[in-house]
C-alpha cells in the first residue's frame, strides 16, 4: 500500500526531526565565515596598493 502524503507541518515532531536529518549535510570541512565577503562600506587600515607606495 501506497503512503498517504501528510504536510509537513502536521508530522510528529520524531517525524520532522527524522526528515531534519536525512537533509542536513556537512558544509565539507568549509568554514562559512571565511566565505563572507567583505564588505564595501567599512573602513579597512590594510592599503590597497602597498606595493606601489614607496616614500
């Protein structure tokens, strides 16, 4: 016999955690933070072009 399709919202809460887990993955040993890119706004002390300043 066919299973009947409950949503998802209405599954057990053992149900839900049991989906939860079979759909988280592993980010692969990725860190996400390093995947941030930086951005535009904020002021950065690092010189852009530290090798063209010569004094």
């Amino acid at each position: 016999m066919e299973e009947k399709f409950i949503p998802y919202e209405k599954m057990s809460a053992k149900e839900r955690r049991k989906i939860d887990n079979m759909r988280r993955g592993t980010w692969g040993g990725t860190v996400p933070v390093t995947k941030k890119v930086p951005s535009g706004k904020i002021y950065t002390r690092k010189q852009k072009h530290k090798a063209n300043f010569d004094v």
